[in-house]
C-alpha cells in the first residue's frame, strides 16, 4: 500500500489523521494514472502552435506521450 501512496503522490491519512483504506487509495491512483495517460495522449495530438503556446516542443512532446503512466 505504500508502493501506491508513494507512486501516485497522495499522503496516506485523511483530514482526521486516520488511515484510509486501501481501496481510496487504490483508487486515487488510479485516478492519476489515467489522468497522466490522457494527458500525454493528448499532447501527441497538439499543433506546433499549441505546443509552442505551452512552452514545448515537439520532440519533448513526444518523448512525454512515450513515457508509462505510472511514472511522474
């Protein structure tokens, strides 16, 4: 459960200081792991000039989509 807390970015106590369970957990990353991989779907289908708008180019773009959604 850890490995999931660590991996997805997310503190491992709610507001209250208790533990949360294993399955928010879960899926919270979850969660993130789709909004990365959306996100760098997207970025692949980018004109020159949205990229350049967000400061990327795009190789750097592509190189981004390529990357697993597990990783930060």
């Amino acid at each position: 459960m850890a490995q999931i807390v660590q991996t997805a970015g997310m503190a491992a106590l709610s507001k209250r200081g208790a533990k949360t369970s294993f399955l928010t957990v879960a899926l919270r990353a979850v969660s993130v792991w789709s909004d990365r991989r959306r996100t760098r779907i997207a970025l692949t289908t980018l004109t020159e000039a949205q990229l350049r708008d967000i400061g990327l180019e795009r190789d750097a773009a592509l190189e981004e989509a390529q990357r697993p959604f597990w990783q930060p």
